[in-house]
C-alpha cells in the first residue's frame, strides 16, 4: 500500500524512524519518503545510509504548525514518532514535554487535516495505561487527542489511530545498551530497581510490522495493542551478564513495578484479535463504525469485564536464553 505514496515521519531519525525507513525502501517503492526532525546531525548522518532519491529530509520540529503542514504537503501517509520520552526529564521539564508530547500531537492533527492526509498512525507507551509519571501523562493526552480527531476531521478523509506498545529491545535509552556499556567496562554489578519488576519487550522490527499492519486495519479511533511477551528484568541482567551480580537500587521516581498496556477500565472497550487487542473509542464517532471487524476482515471478541494487560500477569515470559538470542 505504500508504494508510490507519500510518507513523512515525525521523529523520523530516532530508532523507530530509521527501522521504519529501511523496511519501507526494502519492502515499497514509495514516491517520497519524508524524514522530519529536529536534530540535523542524526539528518546528516542518516543521510549517509539512505540516499536513494525518493528521501527527503525536513528540518523541523513538531511545535512549529506552519513548518510542519509545509512538510506534509502530498503526504498520504504519517507516522507520529517524534516524542520526549525519557522519564526523568519529562518530570524536570514538564512544560518541555508538554509543548512536544501534546501541543506537538495537536499540530500533527491540524497539519494532517490541512492537507487531507489519508491515515495518521501515531505511536504511544505503556506509560500512557494508568499514567504515573508526566511522560504517560502526556502521551495519555496524546492518544485521546488522536482518537477525538477523527471526528473533528468533519468532511476530511483523514483517518487517525494508535499503536500502543512497551520496551523496544535496544533502542536508544533501553536498558540492554546500558547493561551492555557496564558489562564491557567491567563492572562489578549490574543495577537493578527492584528484584520482581517486569516490562513487555518487542524487536523494534516488531515494532515496525507491527504499524505498517496496522495501516492496512485501521478504520479510525482504534488503539492497537501487540501481544507480545513479558521479560523480568533479573532475566534480562542474566542474559546479557550471566557472570555479574545485581545490586538493588530501588525504584526510581515515576517508575511502576509491572506495566500496562490495557487497563481494566477500558476492559468494556477492549477487543481481542488472533495477534493483537483493540481499544475502542470511549466516545461516540459521528460516523458508524464497526470495531469487531477491521478492513482487512478479521474479527474480535470483547474481552472480559475487568480484564488488564499487564507486563506482571502476561502468560508469556521470555527465558533468559530468548533473551540473549534478542539481544
């Protein structure tokens, strides 16, 4: 489907972008292949891996609407990847990560309209499942927005949906380069926040499948959720230094135990696919849909009442030595 279109991504030369970009050439023949960020160091340096000519690199940021509805003028398709996501950060900077996390979403959805987008993926966390901290709240926000824009599209064929998932395996700030960094460095221990915590984990190819699918599925307002399994983070310290021991560190501020990509409260919203559930709208579309069954014909079953995805009850857990294949 996205050969001979138009794609820009948002944040596009962070781990996510990249993969996303390296698939899409390998997999497509896309008319143009927009890279839009911030940052024109990782633009030059990834410019160096992918310069066939359909690439476009656009220096800009996702607080800027005038900047960001000039870059998607002949888009078709978006990927709203741009994002503060680190925790700490977000908890010292709160405004910062207002302005990107939720104004930014707000221009995604005003610039997408602008230009009569036909679908807008956006990429949300864990975090955002009963947030704790600021940067689950905002993209909390974020996802309601892109939700609610579907219908303030009114007449404008632009379709916007979710993809909710958890820990990218290796991705920049994930735990596996850091426990590696101190592995190679010969440390003595490796530091550990508490002995039973847990987190889904996903390939960021996996992560990529996962949205380009979900292009094909999407009707609007959905919330895709990938199963995928659960690691426990003393398997992971295992995996990567079965010789080091761990030292407990203790919980840092605005970090949860197990995650959660479906709350029980939305358990009445909640449908479940062979590979993946859905989140439906809380709010009445001015348009009929019917989420039991995507575009591409396959069905869901609503979930139980009460029914939570959590990292710590998931009845997948990778073993210590799917983890080192992994890594």
């Amino acid at each position: 489907m996205f050969t001979n279109k138009s794609i820009l991504i948002t944040g596009g030369t962070g781990s996510f972008g990249r993969q996303y970009t390296r698939t899409i050439l390998e997999r497509f023949q896309p008319k143009r292949l927009v890279i839009y960020s911030r940052d024109e160091l990782k633009q030059f340096e990834m410019h160096q891996e992918f310069n066939t000519p359909e690439m476009r690199y656009f220096i800009g940021d996702v607080r800027d609407l005038p900047r960001l509805t000039q870059a998607m003028q002949g888009i078709d398709y978006v990927i709203h990847a741009a994002a503060l996501k680190q925790v700490p950060a977000a908890e010292y900077n709160p405004m910062e990560c207002i302005k990107t996390n939720i104004h930014g979403a707000e221009n995604v959805i005003q610039a997408s309209l602008a230009n009569n987008v036909r679908k807008v993926i956006a990429l949300s966390t864990d975090k955002a499942a009963n947030p704790i901290n600021l940067y689950g709240a905002t993209k909390l926000a974020s996802d309601k927005l892109f939700v609610a824009a579907n219908n303030v599209a009114g007449g404008h064929p632009t379709r916007f949906s979710v993809v909710r998932y958890g820990n990218v395996v290796g991705s920049r700030g994930s735990v596996v380069p850091f426990f590696k960094k101190l592995a190679s460095e010969r440390a003595k221990s490796l530091p550990i926040t508490h002995p039973e915590m847990t987190r889904f984990w996903i390939t960021l190819q996996q992560g990529v499948d996962f949205v380009l699918k979900n292009f094909e599925r999407m009707q609007g307002g959905e919330i895709f959720v990938p199963k995928i399994p659960s690691m426990r983070i003393t398997d992971l310290a295992k995996s990567i230094a079965p010789d080091l021991s761990t030292q407990i560190i203790g919980i840092r501020p605005g970090e949860k135990l197990h995650e959660i990509m479906c709350p029980a409260d939305d358990s009445h919203l909640t449908l479940e696919f062979a590979d993946h559930y859905v989140i439906t709208p809380s709010i009445v579309f001015t348009r009929s849909v019917d989420f039991m069954t995507n575009v591409i014909k396959e069905h869901g079953t609503p979930v139980e009442q009460g029914f939570e995805y959590n990292s710590g009850t998931n009845p997948h857990f990778l073993t210590v030595t799917e983890l080192s294949a992994m890594n």
